[in-house]
C-alpha cells in the first residue's frame, strides 16, 4: 500500500506540472492577443503591440509623470502624424487624453482627424465654444452638458463600430452625445493618416497636450475606471533643492537621506603671507527681516577656529550691499578656508555678492565674487547693484519640483516621511511643507502661482525621535502639469531634520 500510494502522488504531481504548464502557455497566447488588440502610440516615435505605424513627429514630446509616459505639447500650427492603413478601422476605438493650455473664445480648434485608406469611415474631432463635436461624414455631433476648463485633463474615447457609436468622458462622467443637422463637409487627410494639431481658422496662439494615445482594433463597451491611479513617490534626495546635503539614514530607502546644513557660502583654501592682523568681509545686502544670529562668518585653519561672528540686533538696517567684517589674527603663514553660515527659517532674506580676505597693514589682499566660491545653499539671482550684475540669495528649500502632472483631477495625498534627532529641544520650529503649481491660471500670456496646501512642523508635530514618521497633506488637484512638493528647512543642524521620500496618491 506505501508503494501504491507513492506512485499515486508522483502521479499526481507530473500532472499538475503538465497542467501548469498548459496554463502558462494559455495565458502568454492571450496575453500576446491582448496586445496584438491594443497598440499604444508613444509620443517619441516609438511603437508597443504591433507593427505598421510610423509616427511623423514634427516637435517634441516632454515627460509627465502621470504612468511614467510622455506627454506632447503642441503650440499652434503644430502636429504629428501615424501613418495607420495597415489597420483596419471599420470597428474599433481610440482613446487619450487631452488638456487645452489656453483655448481661442470663440473659434473652432480642430485637434483630431483620422480617415482610413478606403474612405469608409473618416472623422474630425474640435473644440468650439468650450463644447467639443464630432464630424463625420454623415452627421455632425455634439457633447453636450460639458464645461472645459483650462488646465484639467478630459478623457476622449471615440469608439465605432458599424452604426458609429461615440463616447465622451469628463472627469469621469460620461457625457451624452446628440446629433446636430447641418450640410459640413469633412476635409480628410490623406488615405490611412491620423492628424493631431493644433488648428483654428486665424491660426490665434493657443496649446494642447495630450497622452495616452491608444488604439483598439476591436469594440468594447468596457468603460475606463478612472478613479485608478498610481502611486508616485519621489526620493527627497533625487528631487531639485536649494539647501541640504545627502547623509547616510537607516531605514532611509537606500540608506540615504537629505538633511538640512547652514553652510551657504565656502572659499577653497587661501594661503595667507605672513603672521598677522587680517579682514574677513562678505558683502551682504539685506531685503528682508534678518533677526540676530540669522548668518554666521567663520574662518579656520586645518587645525582649529581662528574667528567667528553671528549677527547682532541693528548690524544689517539698511538695504544696500554692505562690507560685514570679521577680524582675525593669523598664527602665522597658514591656509584658512572662509565659510559664511545661514539660519534664516525664510528664503529672500539677504543677498551675498562676494568675500574679501585681506591684511591692511600689509598691503595684501584677496577679492572672490560669489559664482568663484562654493555655494551650498540658495540661487543665484539678477542685481543690478551687484558686482557681476547677480548675487546668491538664502533659500532654504530642501526639495522642491518635479514640475509634472501627478494623474486625473481629484482628491489626492501627498505624504512626506521624516525622522527628527533627539538633540532637537522641544517647542522648536523644524519644517515648512507646501504643494505649490506654476500653471496657467492667472491669464493667457502669464503662467499663475497657486498654492494647494500647507503645513508647518514643530517638535510637538512628531510622538517620537529617531524614528521615520509620515505627515501628509490632503489636497484637491485639478490638473495642474507643474506641480511641487516643496520642504522648506527651519532648523540647519546637519542630521537634526531628515526627509526620505514624497509619496503622492488619489485617495477619491
């Protein structure tokens, strides 16, 4: 019976490694007909799930983060083209999504034709009026219920079938379609072209982007469950930043982590003359409120600190370049490096155009204008009372960007991760967050600024030390394509404040 029972169960599992592998080659077969069904055309002339089209791109495609794919922005009397006669049109869909930058008011904006190689089905997609419609051949039809608003994205899905069937989706909403008379005639393309520009009848400035741009050679009444979207997480040290410095963090993703530093502004060692009296001078100019100990002059030597000054109540009361000076005495002919440190908790404080290390008695000295020193901190900014016409300003911003639209309009989080020191003392001010746009929503020519939220952080924000916590930001995204998360630093002690990783999803 032991026997029996044995082959019994090799038995069974030489058939269930047969079945396994009967199944494998099932799924990939479906797999491989999925995407023979569906062909997605990337902005950058490249092609997935089948072979035939051969985009003409006349400008170029820029990168959203919305899926990780590419996003093309096309300015007036711009397009670009699929040559699509080896598909066959007579039944199927087309899908993406588009965002009007700014739109004429009153007329039609042409963005969509498509005709196949035997004239047997043709359309052409346009805006009019903040209405969209549809022209085929036989009738003209028109969206109806819809309101367009400028920087929100609007899902276009255009599926036909031997009645010519259309659909219409707007932050999520179907939108009912009804056919409008009239005696147009459609201007095709040329046999088996897809056209997408940008077209209006005066050829006015306007912009379109769109995404996503997506074949089905077969009909679905399958309708596209927006509220899905992907998570996007940004390493704070991967993102654009004025301040900060990367250090090693456990339980940090990869171990590494961004922190604050004061350091702003170091000058590579300067080999003195001689024993001496010497001048440390940096040349500030103050715009902003700078309260007593907000900057900091140092000067040292390899083996210890040779002077060093935080500023006092009233040194800095008028707004124009002025020399701070540190004096400091030399052991001798030695090499010191000159360091000035910023504690402002906001940016726009102060201006720095230079530094100065001189000996009056001796005759000597060494000028450097701000772009020949180290900067580690803020950016550099256009003054026309400067030395070289630019200065470097305080900012203090740990992570800012990525500039990118982050999915459909709607609810979303976005979460920072952050782990503060216990040498921090409490009631102390740490982080300023913010989700900040630079979008078009001010006027047609100017790009307009907008906040989304904002949150400050103090000790008391966090329940314990030396330990990762997320603090997040619920905010209403309306589909902005610049958007930032920005940390702004209170506190510079390297290591005292460190942030690991910005993690944005839709929550409704």
């Amino acid at each position: 019976m032991p026997f029996y029972g044995r082959h019994v169960r090799i038995g069974l599992i030489l058939l269930l490694g047969v079945l396994t592998i009967v199944a494998s080659v099932v799924l990939i077969r479906i797999q491989q007909e999925r995407s023979a069904n569906r062909l997605y055309l990337s902005f950058d002339g490249t092609l997935r799930g089948a072979d035939g089209l051969s985009p003409n791109q006349i400008t170029p495609s820029e990168f959203s983060s919305y899926l990780h794919r590419q996003v093309l922005h096309l300015e007036a009397g711009e397009k670009i083209q699929y040559d699509i006669q080896k598909l066959s049109l007579k039944r199927g869909a087309l899908s993406f999504w588009v965002k009007p930058d700014l739109l004429p008011p009153e007329e039609p904006v042409t963005f969509l034709s498509l005709s196949n190689a035997d004239q047997s089905l043709s359309f052409e997609l346009s805006w009019k009026r903040k209405t969209i419609q549809l022209l085929t051949p036989q009738a003209l039809y028109k969206v109806t219920h819809s309101s367009f608003s400028i920087g929100a994205w609007t899902y276009v899905s255009i599926v036909w079938n031997e009645k010519s069937v259309f659909h219409f989706y707007l932050d999520g909403s179907e939108l009912p379609l009804q056919q409008v008379n009239g005696k147009r005639h459609l201007q095709t393309t040329s046999p088996g072209k897809l056209t997408i520009s940008c077209h209006t009848e005066n050829d006015e400035p306007f912009g379109i982007r769109f995404r996503d741009l997506a074949f089905n050679e077969t009909y679905t009444n399958q309708t596209p469950d927006l509220r899905e979207e992907q998570k996007t997480e940004w390493r704070a040290i991967d993102l654009p930043h004025y301040a900060g410095k990367k250090i090693a963090a456990w339980g940090a993703s990869r171990q590494e982590a961004w922190t604050g530093d004061s350091l702003m502004a170091e000058t590579d060692p300067i080999r003195l003359p001689s024993q001496g009296e010497y001048l440390l001078q940096w040349h500030i100019k103050p715009i902003g409120q700078i309260d007593p100990g907000m900057i900091e002059s140092r000067v040292s030597s390899a083996s210890e600190v040779l002077g060093s000054h935080a500023n006092a109540q009233g040194e800095f009361s008028n707004k124009i370049f002025q020399d701070w000076i540190l004096p400091f005495t030399a052991p001798g002919a030695i090499s010191v490096v000159c360091q000035l440190r910023s504690y402002a908790p906001l940016k726009y404080a102060f201006l720095v155009d230079g530094v100065t290390v001189k000996s009056p008695g001796a005759g000597w000295g060494k000028h450097f204008h701000i772009e020949d020193v180290h900067v580690h901190m803020g950016a550099y900014k256009a003054e026309t009372d400067a030395e070289r016409g630019k200065a470097v300003d305080n900012e203090n911003t740990l992570t800012f960007g990525p500039y990118s639209c982050i999915g459909q309009p709607g609810i979303y989080r976005a979460t920072w991760r952050i782990k503060i020191s216990k040498s921090i003392p409490e009631k102390t001010p740490l982080l300023f967050l913010d989700i900040f746009a630079h979008d078009g929503f001010l006027t047609n020519s100017k790009r307009g600024n907008k906040s989304y939220g904002e949150l400050a952080l103090n000790t008391e924000s966090f329940t314990k030390r030396e330990t990762w916590e997320e603090k997040s930001i619920e905010f209403f995204y309306d589909g902005a394509d610049m958007m930032e998360f920005r940390t702004f630093t209170r506190n510079f002690q390297p290591g005292a404040v460190v942030v690991d990783t910005i993690t944005v999803s839709k929550t409704h």
